[in-house]
DNA sequence: CTGAAAGCGCTTACAG
DNA sequence: CTGAAAGCGCTTACAG
C-alpha cells in the first residue's frame, strides 16, 4: 500500500529531529506544546500511522495482551472476552483474540501470540497439557480461565467447582431429585468436565446419590434418554447452556405423561441462552467482570508492568458461585415453548 | 520473562553467522542440510523463540490479517472466523481477531490492527461509514464482509439481497402470507439492516403486499406483537437466526387459538440455532467457505502476495442465496418444543 | 554454500 | 526544552 509514513518523514516536514517527534507523539511532558502542536498536525497532514512492531521492537514491550478461546459459539466466552477487552483497554493495551479448541489446534495461535510478544496470555479452557502450560508459563506471563492449575508460574481463576457442585446437587435435591446425571462435552474438548465432574460426584456422593455421566457429542445425548426412561426422574446437570440446550430438548420430547418436562435442570454460565424465555435455565452464575480483571491484573504483574517486585509461584485464585434459579428446575412450573 | 534467545544466541552457540541462522531457521534451500539440522537443534535446545515483530520490520511482512467481529455471541461469527483461519492458515498466515460494534467502538481495534501492519482486513458488517471505509483502504488492502461497497479500494463479498428477499418473500407467500412484517436490529448496529429491509421491501412492493418494519431491542418485540394481533397473520422476516429466537417466542406465545404459532417466520444465516429441532427455523443459508477464501484472496491480491500486478477498483462480488426450508415457515405442522 | 553489513521504524538514555 | 546516536531482533541483497 505505497510506502508508509515515518516519523522520519514527519521530523523532515516539521523540521525538528525524528526523536523528538516519537516523544510529541507519545505525549511526553518534555516536549514544548506549541511544537508538540505543530508536530501532531504534520503528523496527521501526512497521514502517519504508527508502526507497533517498531515501537515493539525498541521500546520491548509490545502492549498486547493474547487471548484464546476455545471457539466463538458458546456466548459465555462473549462474555469473558468483552470483560477482558475492558480491563486491558484501560491499560492503553490491546487485546489479541485467537481461536483454537483442542491440543493441536491451540498450539499455533498460542506460538503466534508469543512470536508477537504479547505481555500475558489469556487462555480460557485451554485444551493443552500441565506440562505444555508450565512451558508456557516459563516463556510469558499466562493465566488460565476455567482450568486447574498446572503449576509452575501459571495463574488460575476458576469457579469453586466444590461450592458449586453443592448448591447445584443440593438445589436439584430440592427439587426431588434422587438420582443425578451430568451430561458434559466430550472431555478432550472441555478439560474441565473432568474436574466438574468429579465435584458433583462428591458431592451426590456426600448424600448417597448416584451421579450418571453421559457425553454430549454430534449425535446428540442418547445416553441422556435412556437415563430418563428408567425409574424416577433424574435431576439433571448440564456442564454448560450450550451442552443443556441438547439436554432440555432431550427432557421435553421424553416427558412422561404430560407437556412438559419431569426431569429438573441446572447448566452452568448462565449466559444469554438461560435467561431466555422459552428456556428458561437454572444456570451457575460466574462474576465474570472480576475474574477478567484479576487475569488481567496477573499477567500485568508478572510482565513487571505494574505492582512491586516479582511474583513468585502460581496463584489460584477461585470464585464462589451464584445460582441463577429458573425454571428449568421446577418442572411443575412447566416450561413455556409450547 | 528473563531474557529471550536471539538468532544471535543461536548462531554463537552454533558458530555459524546470524544471517545463517536466519536462513536455515525460514528453511532456506541454500542451506546445507547438515548446517541446517544443527541449527535447528541448537535453537530447540536454547529455546529459541522467533520474534515476529523483528521479522515483521525487516522483511516489510508481517503475515497477519487481521479481522474485526461485531461480537461473538452471533454463531454466524464463528462460521465466518473458522472459514478464514482456514484460508490464512493454509498460506502460513496469522489471522488475529478483534471486536468491536459501531463506529466507535470499532476504531481502536482497527487502529491496533492497522499498527501491526497487517497485511489484509476483513470486516464483518462494519458500522463504520464509507467515508471511513474507503479512507482504510488507502492504507490497507480491505475486504468487507455482509457490507454493501463504499466505494474506492474497498472489495466486498456479500449475499444477493435481492435474490434472498426474493426466495423469502416468495416462500412465505407460498406459505400463506399476505402481508409482512421484517423485524430487524437497530440499524446503528448491523448497517446492512437497511439494505436488506429494502431488498425485502422491493420485493414485497412487486406483489403489491405491504412490508412494515419493527425493530428488536433490549425491550424485546412489542412492535411484533402488534403486528400480529391484527386481522391476517403476517409472514414474518427475521434479519439473523439471532433475531429469529425473538421473534419466535413472539409468534408462540402470542398464537391465536392453538399452541403453535399460526405466522410462518424466516430468517438469515442459517446457524446451528436455526437447524435446532426446539427453532427449526427456515433460513438463508450463506456460502460462508467460498466467502472466506475471497475475502483473504482479495486482500492477499491487493497487498501484492499473490496474483499478478495491480488490482484495481473495488470488487463487489454478491453470493447466491440458498433457503434451508425448515418447519418455523409451515406453522402448520407444528413447531416442537411442547 | 557461507559471512559481513546495511537497514526496517521506532524508543531512549545521554549530552547539551 | 531539543538533538545525535545507539540499538531492539530480524531479513536480505551482495560478495565471496
């Protein structure tokens, strides 16, 4: 796109040296007004366009901050992504957005983000191994959304899976449930089904109930229907409202006897899906403006960008739940959608 | 994070030149195998991580293209950044997100991308004005997506309008409307709302029905429900999958003397929702792959990548549209979801 | 097949 | 308050 404008050229038009001219642009105090005046306007007559990579370059440090979402579907990582581009934004940092879900896949955004030299990396659910994490950790500031901690110097935020198992069992107890199913993604997806897993399973257990798990996968919930046909409707846990849409329509067309479905419902998220009317999902709240803001907060102390001294080893940081009651789980109520 | 292995580390510890290094690490043919392996390993070995930055500022490429998304809840969105992470990808290429609606709020991501010198931008339904628009494709080869063309360099690929208002409106009058209703996003949000309610209008008009306009906002779609209350029920045009669902639970929760909703609905995009069975919305399906890799090989010819001289003026390619036929537009077999 | 050297556009001490 | 100069990590003709 012909040849760019530098700050050489603007030096050149408004006579004065090219160093001065990074400083007018940067805003330092150092710099007379009237000149700083004169030198935006030459600036923006010529149409100079910064060059990020050059000031990366010079100045090492390229204020990005890398972000990778697993994909662009699921709404809660709207959410997630929107919070975080606020935190950063108020940095004057800009935010990076890759997409990648799975091993391999994350891999080379993960690599390109690093080859750009992003500050801190964001990962949200990552897919990748506790030993890969920890490399990573070692090579830039990285802080994991919704995954346990690897160690080595990798942050982490996440729900208080415990807590939250509890309140979702205890809740869907409530609502007359004697046996459970957790229906989740296919765990190499997901690597946090695993962990959600385990926490609801403790805690049915804690009761003496028995948790079922079933996968979502392309072919819908089989396993989910079969469950249902047995004796004594299931309460049923969804790992999120994307993996609960599958299981409310797999409820509704297996209702027993009447229009409406028997098995109460509770996904986590809750996200926009939830909320909705014809939906209506009991769904796990996440304060995600907060944990953006911590993640961002972490990478930018580790990076030494702000805060005092060096950060030692990991923390992990964990969130308490809220549950957003819907009614989802309260089938007498009836969902509408009829 | 400490201090990062340089070429130069690498071509000490290898006792070859840098400007080797360099050679051997981008594959050069030039490069004796046996030079090369040892390299290679040397660089693995110190953990050697390649700063795109520098080689963005020497070589004049950066390899980026960069694309800007309204948001990411619209599953439309995650179609769209698939299809061209995969054209990108297969040049060797970065795709590097960003968010942002509206005009303001779309400027800065922009800015940061134009920063880092990316060497194409994809714009999904920007809200910026042509002015804007055509000024960005001075500095940057450009290509915009669901957009009409502002003119000057700027390419665009985007859906038949008049052919798709033309499919649906048919449809729906096949389907017993005689009147219709478009509901569609503020304007201020999706700029082709516009383009595409006159397409709608002007295919009405040739049938000599009338097509009124409402408009979906937080409040929901009081305007709708308006609508349907009047004698006749309308054939009703939804503007995305997304507005769809509004729309939807309007039509049912408003059906006149029977559980299912009596107004046949159309909409656009043709996501996972609208294939849902508890939706099943009829919509217009977009050839999302063959968009994507234009729109990358448009801004890939533009920036001299590929092809051969120069381009010219914009391109305005237009896609055919293909209807998915689903039950949301023969109301009379029922919609699910009861 | 290999090396020495210039330069990409910017930032930043360091002198004045 | 302003200027001259070095250097960030890489790529790329240009010689050998």
């Amino acid at each position: 796109m012909g040849q760019m404008v530098t700050q050489a050229d603007v030096a050149r038009a408004a006579g004065v040296s090219r160093g001065l001219v990074s400083l007018a642009l940067n805003g330092s105090p150092s710099v007379a007004s009237s000149t700083r005046e004169r030198i935006l306007a030459t600036a923006e007559q010529l149409g100079y366009r910064p060059n990020a990579t050059a000031a990366s370059l010079a100045s090492g440090r390229s204020g990005l901050i890398g972000l990778l979402l697993p994909d662009l579907r699921n709404p809660f990582f709207d959410f997630v992504a929107h919070a975080l581009q606020e935190a950063v934004a108020q940095r004057g940092m800009t935010l990076l957005v890759t997409v990648g879900a799975g091993a391999r896949a994350s891999r080379r955004p993960v690599d390109a983000l690093l080859a750009l030299r992003v500050e801190g990396l964001v990962l949200v659910s990552p897919a990748l191994s506790d030993e890969e994490l920890r490399g990573l950790g070692e090579a830039c500031p990285v802080c994991l959304i919704g995954r346990c901690g690897p160690g080595g110097r990798v942050d982490t935020i996440r729900l208080d899976e415990r807590a939250a198992a509890e309140a979702v069992i205890s809740h869907l107890v409530r609502a007359g449930a004697g046996r459970l199913v957790y229906v989740c993604p296919d765990p190499e997806e997901d690597p946090n089904a695993t962990e959600r897993g385990q926490a609801l399973a403790a805690a049915a257990r804690q009761r003496g109930l028995r948790l079922d798990t079933v996968v979502d996968d392309v072919s819908g919930v089989p396993g989910l229907r079969e469950q249902l046909v047995l004796a004594g409707a299931p309460g049923v846990v969804a790992h999120n409202d994307i993996v609960a849409l599958d299981a409310l329509s797999v409820i509704r067309s297996s209702g027993r006897g009447g229009p409406s479905g028997v098995a109460p419902l509770v996904s986590y998220d809750d996200t926009y899906l939830a909320s909705r009317e014809e939906f209506s999902l009991t769904s796990v709240e996440q304060p995600v403006g907060t944990m953006a803001r911590d993640a961002v907060r972490f990478v930018c102390e580790r990076s030494g960008r702000e805060g005092d001294g060096e950060v030692g080893g990991a923390r992990n940081v964990t969130v308490a739940p809220v549950l957003a009651v819907r009614r989802s789980s309260s089938p007498g109520a009836g969902p509408s959608g009829a």
